[in-house]
C-alpha cells in the first residue's frame, strides 16, 4: 500500500524499518525472549538479522546483562 502524497522512491527501505523496529523496542542491544516468542520479540528478532545487529538473547527472568553473564556466562 502507498500512502497518499509519497512516490516509490520515498519508501523507507526494509534496513530502516528493521531499525526502527530495534529503535522502538529498546534502547540496548538485549532481546528477552519468553516461552513462546511473544509476536513482538518475534519482530524484534527479524529487524535485528536484517539490520546485522548484534544482539544479546536473554531469558525474561534476568534483569539485566550482567545478572545474565553471572547466571549463564560460564556455561
């Protein structure tokens, strides 16, 4: 669908939208993942393969990323 008053060539490109997406979720570059994949960390998951982010995968149940490397850095 194009939105009324914008050409093709002012599309925003699908690496800006991924951008956005990761913009929009958080501000850091952790995704906590729940037991299934909630709709939008689904998304966020997507937006950051195509926008080659670095990302951190953590369980809901850490706080923050360094709870996480105490809980799992070890293994």
């Amino acid at each position: 669908m194009i939105m009324p008053g914008r050409s093709r060539k002012q599309r925003p490109s699908a690496h800006d939208i991924a951008a956005e997406i990761m913009r929009r979720a958080n501000t850091s570059h952790v995704v906590r993942l729940s037991r299934p994949r909630t709709l939008s960390e689904q998304l966020q998951l997507m937006a950051a393969r195509l926008d080659r982010r670095p990302i951190v995968i953590m369980p809901h149940k850490c706080k923050t990323v360094e709870e996480w490397l105490e809980q799992y850095g070890s293994m």
